[in-house]
C-alpha cells in the first residue's frame, strides 16, 4: 500500500461521522484540559480508556489523540491571561505571553499560538505520513537483540530525560518492571507471584494501573490545592494576528515545527522539551534578546508550535516500534492492547485503518482546533473557571467507575487506588510517575526479548552486539550515558514541571 | 555549607521523610531480592527461569534506592515533605477510596457514585451540605448516563440493593 493508497483509505475511516465526532470531541476535551490546572494530558487520557471499551480501534485512538495534541493547544489560553500553565508543556508562555496579555496584546499571543500550532501540528503529520512506513519497514528486521537493546535505550531516555534525579527516575524504572512481572512467566508461562490469588494470575490490569498511578495520584498530589482557587482574567483583545505580526513570526514558526518534530521523537521528550528547546533557539537567533521575558512574539509563537509538532510526531515511534516515548503514549499502548492491537512495525500492514485513520484524523484535528480555537476563547477562558473541587471529585468518580468497567470486577478497583496511593507515595520522594508507567508496559517486551537473545545465544551477551543496528542502538546508549547536555536539559526541565 | 544546602533542600526535619521512604524502598527491595531466589527458579543466562528477571529488577531498585537513601542531593532532589493540611486531606479521603470496592460489591455502582461524589465534595474539598449534594446528584447522573446508556457497560449489580 502506497502513501496515496494509504491516505485515501485514512479519509474514508477519519471520514465517517462516528470518527468526525470524536475528534471533534477529542480535541474539545484536550483544549478543556489544557485550560484546567492540575488535570494534565496523561491523567486524562488515562480517565478515557474505559469509554473506550465499547469504540472501535480507530475512534478508540482519534480521541485519545485528539487529546492529547488539543491539550496543547489549550494550555497556552491559561499561560497567557491567568499566567498559569494548565499543562507544563505551555510553561514557556507564561512569561511572554502574559507580559503580551498586560500589554492589551493577549488576543495576538493566542491568535499567533494557534496559528503556530497549526502549522507545526501539520508539519509533524507530513512528516509522520512521510517517514512512517520507511521506519516501519527497517523495523521489520528487528529480531530480539534489537527489540531488548531499543526497549532498555528507550527505558534509559526516558529516566534521563524525567524531571529530577536520574537515580529516583531509574527507581521508578526497577518498581515498574517489578509491578509488570507479577502474572505469567513471558517464556515458561508459569505464574509468578500470584500468591493463589486467582485475579493475579494474569498480572495487574495495565488501565488499572495507569488510573491508579497517573490519575488518582494527580487528585491526591493536588488535594489540598482544590479547596483554593485563583482567578485573573485578562482582556482579550483582537485575536488574529495581522500580516505583519505573520511574516515577523513565519520564521519561529518554521523553526519550532522542525525543533518539535525532531525532539517528539526522542524517548523522553515531547511538549515540554521542545518548548524549551524552540525557546532557547529563539532568544538565541533574536536580535534584541533583551526583548524575551517582556512581550517577545517570537518566546511565543516558537514553543507552542514546538510543543504541539513533539505531541504529533511522538506518535511516529509508537505507531512504528512499538515504542512509547513518553507517558500519554504509553497510556495510548495500552489503549491499542485492549483493542487487541499491537503496535509496532506490523501495525501499518495489519492495521491500515488504525494507522491512516489517525493520521488523516490529526489534520482534521488541528483544523478544527485552529477553526474553533480563535472564537471559542471566551467559552474556554470561561472552562478555566471550574472550580477544582468540581473537577476532583468528577475525576475520582470516574475513575471508581472506569476501574470497575474494567472487567467488572472489583479487584481492578482495589488495583487503582493502591497504584495511586503508592503513586502519591513516590511522587512525594520526588520519584516521577511516567518512567514507572512505561517499565510497567515496556517490562514484558524487554523481558521476552531479553530472555530469548540468550536462550537463542545459549547465555551469550554478544549476542547484543549481533547486528549494526544493535552495534547503533549501544552506541545511542553510550552516548546518552556520556553526554554532559542531558543534566542541563533535566535541569531545566525540572524548573519548567516545578512551575507548571 | 552542608549537601543540603547545595541542593537548596529544607531543615534537618523536612530529611526525616524522604530518608523514611527510601528507606523503605531498600528494604522492600532486599527483601524481595532474598525472597526470589527461594521462590523462584533463577536458571542460568542460557536458560533463564522465571525468577531470572524480577531478581534483576529487584537487585536494580535495592542498589539505586539505597544509594539514593546514602546521598542527601538525591535523597531531597524533588521531594517534598507533605504538610499537615496534604496529609489531613489524603487521610480525610482514603475512607472514600477504601471503602469504595466493599461498596461497590454490596450497594452497586450508582450508590456508590452517590456517596463518594458527595463525601468527596463535603469532607475533602470543604464544599457547603447543599453544594455538595446537588453536585453530587448531578455528576453521579452524567456518569451513570455516560457508562449506562451511552456506553451499555454490563456493571454487576450489588448484593444489597440489586442495583
């Protein structure tokens, strides 16, 4: 199947109203998240899996995605008038974007941001239409060595990529890939620590544990700050940007779709990374430097189109590999597993419709988020007036129930909330949640594959070393262990997650 | 100038909880460590057994907690010692949370709903007695409706109520 094949059969999916409603309410949904503190996109996600259950593969997956790249959308509207990040990814545009908003310029900062994000969300689709398939198709060699030495690389970039220390992200590592090895041996089949407990014997459900540690943890971590609420509504002013205002920001535009494109693909990465990034390339390249922390356009434009581009193009590892980069996209794995989907590089073959259908579904995407973006401001400037307490206690109500629609079962509602209140434990010791999430969904993986290279080596580690692109992946490793731009990157990003 | 403070950490005090935690973490560690080689058969790198791998991730998070336990910098990088209030809130709802899977097996789901909006609302967020009902009728509905009908998930009904 061709690009074009491809793409005509992704219209026909994305096409039909079912999947026309989803995104639309996908995307509604992520804007409403990106406007509301404290609720960030891979909690969300992770509330939706159960409405999920009852979808078919590729509407399961639209919504889940328009999610995830409307949240980026949303989470500058909060950055610029109320000077609150309502995701981390838009923390960049609190300073800039709000000294606009003091100026009486807050509709140009948003009009820019939308615009940018348009423009970089379409570049990481075609990038993603493009480059797709080619990855897909190299992946198909990958034997077992491959597939260890990618999961234990993107395990690793995930851990020095997290916010805070690498040793507590590599703790999170080891207790998901413990969580995972409950339930049957991937090799022998012979059950591991089910203590006779028959619901064990399969392992932990992957949405309970999702649920538990990025949902109910975030409701606990934020209890004490939904009795209190903060409310600073800027005038808006005119929101579309003028010609000139276009043409001054045409280049940070350019430059941010490539810088979130590219960092979207590094495990680890994603919003936050490329917005930093996107911004530090901006007042870098600026010709009054001294202009970024006052109102610079550019601190704006830049990083919300990087931010939404990495939330795009993140996409391209999971739909090829296999792979989650980060936290929303394991949530989204495990989403594709419960539809009796695998991903990887089998995915475009077996599954077209899945893998056009959202592609094609992400163009729609930000058309509508562009379209509704602009004159909805008002209405969602006004969503971001929820009181919290509301919000807090709709999200433990739905994940009591989404717990229990599981499987009907009870146990799945007992697994939630002990994975949120151990979730809340590690979170307070400064142990991030989302290097735990992935070890738990990528230790079954690791582990089959590890185990089979020295099976199939009788006990041979070379067999790592087997083939050049096992020789490249090490080396990445290598790389990444001694690079010293890896602290600063977790530096910054640290202070960016401790402001949102 | 003490590790502390060039981590920019709190007071000797504001250390009691994350050295608590981790502490708890090495041991649950070693413990497990100790525990998989007499549970589960290890095998050999040319033929692994099932206790193989959880001895690894075992040893792995044994080693980094209780280097993170021996290290302030580590131990106090991103932690933070919950306050009163944090920790009155948490306790205020774990009720809820615990006494949600007994409830869900003997009241059903839409009771259950009910009373955790509501107590969730009253107790853990402070809303008034007459918000926090009508809030909780009112979210409990939209949930009901959303899995119910929109969705037809078959919940089993409760042994009490046959709800």
């Amino acid at each position: 199947m061709d690009i074009i094949e491809g793409l005509l059969q992704g219209l026909e999916v994305a096409l039909t109203w079912q999947n026309l409603l989803f995104v639309l309410l996908g995307v509604s949904v992520g804007m409403m998240v990106g406007v509301l503190p404290g609720l960030g996109p891979a909690p969300t996600v992770a509330l939706l899996i159960p409405l999920t259950f009852s979808l078919e593969g590729p509407t399961a997956i639209i919504l889940l995605a328009g999610v995830y790249y409307g949240a980026m959308y949303g989470g500058t509207i909060t950055s610029v008038l109320l000077r609150i990040p309502g995701e981390a990814a838009s923390v960049v545009s609190t300073v800039d974007g709000h000294a606009m908003a003091r100026k009486g310029q807050a509709g140009k900062a948003l009009g820019l941001a939308a615009i940018g994000s348009f423009v970089g969300g379409l570049f990481a689709t075609i990038v993603l239409i493009l480059f797709s398939p080619i990855l897909a198709e190299f992946a198909l060699g990958f034997g077992s060595p491959e597939y260890a030495v990618l999961a234990l690389l993107g395990l690793v970039l995930v851990a020095y990529t997290s916010a805070g220390s690498i040793v507590k992200s590599l703790i999170a590592v080891g207790i998901g890939l413990l969580i995972a090895s409950v339930g049957p041996d991937p090799i022998l089949y012979s059950s591991r620590w089910s203590l006779g407990v028959p619901d064990l014997i399969g392992g932990f459900d992957i949405v309970a544990i999702i649920m538990g540690v990025f949902g109910l943890s975030e409701v606990l971590v934020n209890i004490s700050g939904s009795r209190h609420r903060q409310s600073m509504i800027q005038s808006i002013g005119r929101v579309l940007p003028t010609g000139r205002d276009l043409i001054e920001n045409a280049a940070p535009i350019a430059r941010g779709s490539l810088i979130g494109t590219g960092l979207g693909l590094v495990p680890g990465g994603g919003g936050v990374l490329a917005s930093l990034a996107s911004f530090g390339v901006e007042r870098r390249l600026a010709k009054d430097p001294s202009l970024f922390g006052h109102g610079a356009p550019q601190a704006v434009s830049g990083p919300e189109t990087a931010n939404n581009a990495a939330s795009i193009s993140t996409f391209i590892p999971l739909l090829t590999l296999g792979f989650p980069p980060n936290g929303v996209l394991a949530v989204i794995f495990g989403a594709l597993l419960i539809q009796g989907v695998t991903p990887g590089p089998t995915l475009i073959t077996e599954r077209p419709d899945i893998f056009w259908g959202v592609v094609v579904s992400m163009v729609i995407g930000n058309v509508v988020l562009l379209v509704m973006n602009i004159p909805l401001l008002p209405v969602f400037v006004r969503i971001a007036q929820i009181p919290p307490a509301i919000m807090a206690t709709i999200t433990v109500a739905i994940l009591v129930v989404g717990a229990f629609s599981i499987n009907g079962n009870t146990f799945d509602v007992g697994v939630m909330v002990a994975a949120g209140l151990v979730g809340f434990g590690l979170r307070r010791l400064g142990i991030p949640p989302a290097p735990l999430v992935l070890a738990f969904i990528l230790g079954p993986l690791f582990e089959t594959n590890f185990r089979r290279s020295l099976i199939l080596s009788e006990g041979d580690p070379t067999v790592f070393l087997s083939s050049p692109t096992c020789i490249a992946l090490v080396a990445v490793l290598g790389v990444v262990a001694l690079t010293s731009a890896v602290p600063q990157i977790r530096k910054a990003r640290t202070r960016i997650e401790s402001e949102a | 100038m003490t590790s502390d403070d060039v981590v920019g950490g709190g007071a000797p005090a504001g250390r009691r909880f994350p050295r608590v935690g981790f502490a708890v973490l090495t041991a649950l560690g070693l413990a497990l460590s100790i525990a998989v080689p007499l549970t589960l058969d290890v095998g050999t790198a040319g033929a692994s057994g099932p206790g193989m791998w959880v001895l690894g991730a075992a040893v792995l998070t044994t080693v980094l907690s209780l280097i993170a336990t021996l290290h302030p910098r580590i131990l106090l990088d991103a932690a933070e010692t919950p306050t009163r209030a944090q920790m009155r809130d948490v306790a205020l709802a774990l009720p809820a949370l615990l006494l949600a899977v007994p409830s869900l097996l003997v009241l059903g789901v839409g009771i259950t709903t009910a009373w955790i909006t509501f107590y969730w609302l009253r107790f853990v967020t402070g809303t008034s007695w007459l918000r926090s009902a009508i809030a909780a009728a009112a979210i409990t509905a939209g949930i009901l409706l959303i899995f119910l009908v929109a969705l037809d998930v078959p919940f089993p009904r409760g042994s009490l109520t046959r709800l």
